[in-house]
C-alpha cells in the first residue's frame, strides 16, 4: 500500500511539474506573438504592413496585393542580409523581425542604405562568395551591405530548397557572421601602433632581405621577394611582412590592446548583430607576435569589423557605431531618429593623417596601384590572407577622397587568390560608384 502511495504521489506531483513548467514558459519565456502556435502569429501575414525605404526614401520593402492576398515585395535580392525577409512558411528575419511591431501598425523604417550603390555592389559580387560592406566614416551609417551568395526573399517559396540544399551558405551573412584571418589588411593597424609609439618613423630605412627569422623559424614576403631598402611607408604600401612581423614583436601586447581599442575581438553594437571575432589575450611567443603582425596566426575579423576599421582611419582616426535604421516616422508615435555614436579616438589625429599617406601610396605605386584613377584619390590597403588547401582569402580596405572620405569599404573574396587581383577591383569599382553618386547630390559635373 505504501508503494502504491508512493507511486501515485509522485505521478501527481510530476503532473504538477508539468503544468507549472509549461505556465511559466508560456507565461514568461516564450513569445507568444511570433510564435508557430499562435493564430494571430499567421494573420500579420495576410495583412498590409510598413515600408522600408532607403536613405532617399526609395523603397526597399513594400506590401503589395490586395486583401488577404498580400505579399512582401524586395527591390534587390541581395537586401536579404540586411532587411531579411517576410514569408508566411518562413517566417521574418532582420529588420523585418527587429522592427515588426512598428511595421505591423504601419510605420515607415527608413535606413541608410543607399539602392543604387547597393544594386552596383550586388552586381559586382554576384557569383562570388564573399562579402562587401560600404559605410560613412564620419557617422556609422552602412551604405551597402552585400554578402554573396544571398538568397532573394522575392522567391523564397519557388526556391527554398534549393537554397537549403546550396553548399555555399546562402542564409549566413558573411558581413557580420564570417570570420576570417585578416592578413596585410591589418598592416593599417600594426603601422599605427608602431607610429604611437615612436618604434618607427614613416621614413625610417629598413633593409628587407624577404625573410624575417624569430624564435627558429621564419616569417617570408609574399612570394619571396625580396624588396631591399624601403622606408615604413613603403612597407605598407608593399605590403612586406618582414617590417611588418618585426614591428609587431617590438609591440607585443601592445598591439593586442590596440587591435581591441580598434573593437576587433567585440561583438559590434548595432541592429544586425554579429560575431565578435578573436584577438588573443596575450602571444605567449615572439613568433606568435609575428605573425599577428601580417594578419595570421590566431587573430580573426569579420567585414564588418574592417569596414570599420578602414572608416576609422579615414574619420581621422575616430571609430564611429556602425547604423543601418536612419528614422522611424508614421503612425500615432513621435518620429525617432538615429544620432552618430562615437566609440573612442583609437588613434591621433596625427597618426591617422600618417596612415593614411601610407595607405595612399598603396593606391598609387604599391599593391593596390592602377586600381582607381588618380581622380579619385584612392586610400587603400590589399590584404592576401593563408587559408589553407582550398586557396587563400583576397581582402580589400580603403575610402575616398582621401583628403575628406566620404566613403570606407571593406571587401572579401573566399579563397580569391591574392587581394591586389581579386578584391581591390571589386572595392575600387565601389568606391567609384559611391563617389560618383555623392558628387551628382552635390551638383558636381
């Protein structure tokens, strides 16, 4: 009889378990009006919603049909990575999910995209796998954001599987969610530091042999070469990494906190979210040091990260919080508006004038030359990065003009070969495109 009991008292109190724990999840842990399980849930489908625009106010997502048979409608299927989607079967993702509940009373969302620039970003990119990312360098505002390939939420129901059976990864956003060794492209950074702190001088004399060896073993210049008596400047204009691995074990740790001052190794703050990367704690050897100098060892970035590292240099040395949502307006609610943020002066005002020279002589007669006309006034930095038997990533950072940029890019091609053939037409093309819209606004002919 007392097993008995015992039987029931304990089947009764794990019914009460039971019970509770689902009160509790509906009650506190789950969201009811996303929820599969909620009818309301499937009608916001099948009923009008707000506009997202771009900076002009061109639209980027509309709702168009009639009652009961309405459907969201993108102008670029590359926008799929940045307003996401709206899809009865598939549910909603980025700003169609963040800003749900101002869209489903009708609010306008109106970002800093730019359509045009991101039509000729799409285009560019288009067949590749990869990412760019275009960006203000004097408040944040992200221009274009492209990461190929994408998946067009014009067709999601047409395509799906196609998309989920696409070895290349459709649905990750490589801007934000990719993380990759960033190789010569953070020479900008190393040259910096090593500016700060009085370790070398633009015009400082090394003799570059092609080799530099530490702890045993060697770090070598891309190919070999041997690039003989060359200043700093020079150095990063041709990207040598024996300057550049040596630099970085006279910095040491110093670099590694830099490298974090620059938000490299931090999840970026704003709407999209992403991955934070990796910057080690400390090299615990010279060689490490090293090779964290030219880009490698453990060190990983996103795009979005060198977006912002390239428009950092370019705002004189200040890192801006990247945005993509400009203003909310409509409906019975106070218009809301995005102001700048500024994150910290990660390098002077001298210095970054300093790297940015360097970085202008990449664009005229080092690894980036003959990419962009003289015109343009190109700042720029190729970056070719060791990513084992499938071939190495091509890498691109820069902004223009570079006596006032309006304009930082960051481009990435995966396994593109070098980043002087592979990614530095693609960002040049950007920034051209770019420049070319800003100086039509302005009335320049």
């Amino acid at each position: 009889m007392n097993g008995q009991m015992r039987r029931w008292f304990l089947g009764t109190a794990a019914c009460y378990v039971i019970i509770l724990g689902g009160l509790l999840y509906w009650h506190l842990a789950a969201d009811l009006g996303t929820h599969s399980a909620n009818p309301r849930y499937y009608r916001v489908f099948s009923e009008p919603r707000g506009t997202i625009v771009d900076r002009r106010g061109e639209p980027l997502a509309v709702t168009l049909g009639e009652e009961e048979n309405f459907r969201r409608s993108y102008a670029a299927a590359s926008l799929t990575h940045v307003v996401g989607y709206f899809h009865p079967r598939y549910g909603m993702t980025a700003l169609e999910r963040i800003y749900h509940e101002e869209l489903l009373v009708g609010r306008t969302v109106q970002t800093t995209i730019d359509l045009e620039l991101q039509l000729k970003v799409e285009s560019l990119m288009e067949g590749r796998i990869g990412a760019a990312v275009a960006l203000s360098p004097a408040t944040g505002e992200v221009l274009a954001l492209v990461s190929s390939p994408w998946i067009d939420g014009n067709v999601l129901a047409e395509r799906w599987s196609e998309y989920s059976e696409d070895g290349r990864s459709p649905f990750l956003n490589r801007v934000t969610q990719g993380q990759y060794p960033p190789g010569s492209v953070i020479k900008p950074i190393v040259y910096g530091t090593a500016l700060e702190r009085e370790l070398t001088s633009p015009d400082q004399i090394w003799n570059d042999q092609g080799v530099f060896r530490v702890d045993g073993r060697t770090v070598q210049n891309f190919g070999g070469r041997s690039l003989g008596a060359i200043t700093t400047e020079e150095a990063l204009a041709l990207s040598s990494n024996t300057v550049f691995a040596e630099l970085a074990v006279e910095l040491g740790d110093d670099l590694l906190s830099v490298l974090r001052r620059f938000a490299l190794g931090s999840e970026p703050l704003w709407e999209l979210g992403g991955q934070s990367g990796f910057v080690p704690q400390r090299a615990y050897s010279d060689h490490n040091k090293a090779l964290l100098g030219i880009g490698q060892g453990e060190l990983l970035v996103t795009p979005l990260q060198m977006g912002m590292v390239a428009a950092a240099l370019a705002n004189r040395g200040v890192l801006m919080q990247p945005y993509l949502v400009q203003e909310l307006r409509g409906g019975f609610r106070l218009r809301q508006i995005t102001r700048p943020v500024e994150l910290g002066q990660v390098l002077s005002e001298s210095v970054a004038a300093q790297v940015r020279d360097a970085m202008v002589l990449t664009a005229r007669s080092g690894t980036a030359q003959g990419v962009c006309s003289d015109e343009v006034q190109l700042a720029a930095k190729t970056g070719t990065a060791q990513a084992g038997a499938k071939g190495d990533h091509a890498w691109f950072i820069g902004f223009a003009p570079s006596p006032m940029p309006q304009i930082a890019v960051a481009v990435l091609v995966e396994h593109g070969g070098t980043g002087s053939a592979a990614a530095a037409p693609i960002g040049a093309a950007i920034i051209e495109e770019a420049l070319k819209i800003w100086n039509r606004e302005k009335g320049i002919r």
